[in-house]
C-alpha cells in the first residue's frame, strides 16, 4: 500500500469523523452515520482488501468513539468490516458496470441499508436497542440511506477527477 494512498484514505475518513461528530442522535440516540459514504468514497477509489480492511477497521473505531447511540462502540466495531467487505464484493461483482455514478450510488444505498442491519443487529445482541428496531431503522438508517446517496453523487465524479490529476491511485480506480 502506498502512502499517498494512506494518506487519500486518511483525509476520507478525517472528513467522515467530522461530519460523523457533528451529526446529532435524532431518534433514540442513534444519529445517521455519514462515515459510511467516506468509506465506501474510498473503497470504490482503492478497491483492494488491504485497504478495505484498514478502512473498515479505522472507521468502525472512529465512527464507535463519536457515536451517541448507548453501548455503540463495540457494534460499530462489529458493523464496519462486515458492511465495507459486502460492499467491497459487490463493487467488484459488477466489473464493467462499477464505474456508472448510478451503481456507485446504488451500491452505496445497498451498503448503507446492510450497515443499519448489522449495527442494529449486533447492538440488539450486545446492548439492545433503547426503541424498536423498525423505528430505529425508519428514523435514522433510511435517512441516512438518502444522504449517504446524495453524498456520492456528489462526491464521486469530484474524487475521481482528482485522482485522474493527480495520478493518486495505480490504475485500480476505475474512471467514468
């Protein structure tokens, strides 16, 4: 792994933990995990299992420390890899079809709607869950779905410009 790589990954999710910490709880303690469109940003940028693994494994981390859903740390931790490596192999299932904003965002409503399930899921089995799992699910992942949408196609056609400039990836990022 490069370290300009290293370094992309690591403004990715410096900028998820910010929009992460800044966001509040809205229902039950549960805010919308704006990481997830940083970590799917870069996995979609450098599809590779090294970094999808130090992605997933950083970002749970971070994403755990500034959550405000109670006991969310170790569900968090949970939730990042299984989410980032689904992700990761359905980026890759879709071989000449990975590069269309429309699959980008597609996958990455998918991945974000996956992540709510497994962090609901594994905190339900780990601390339980302060309300209903479909009122969880309704006010904070389907939300969170639409915006982590929006932030792709927001994002994705910037980052891949900036990659093809500045020669940032070794040819794995996959162009428009």
């Amino acid at each position: 792994m490069k370290t300009k790589n290293l370094v992309a990954l690591a403004l990715l999710v410096g900028m998820g933990a910010v929009l992460h910490a800044v966001m509040p709880g809205i229902v039950f303690g549960m805010k919308p995990d704006m990481m997830l469109a940083m970590m799917f940003l870069g996995i979609v940028l450098f599809p590779d299992r090294k970094s999808v693994l130090l992605l997933s494994i950083v970002t749970g981390v971070i994403s755990g420390l500034t959550t405000t859903f109670p006991g969310g740390l170790i569900p968090n931790i949970i939730d990042k890899p299984i989410t980032a490596f689904l992700f990761f192999g359905l980026f890759l299932a879709l071989k000449k079809h990975r590069s269309n904003i429309v699959s980008v965002a597609a996958l990455t409503a998918l991945g974000t709607i996956i992540s709510g399930i497994v962090f609901l899921g594994s905190a339900f089995l780990i601390v339980g869950l302060p309300g209903p799992f479909a009122a969880l699910f309704a006010g904070v992942v389907l939300p969170a779905t639409v915006a982590n949408t929006i932030a792709m196609v927001v994002l994705y056609p910037v980052a891949i410009t900036v990659v093809k400039r500045t020669k940032l990836s070794t040819g794995q990022t996959v162009s428009n």
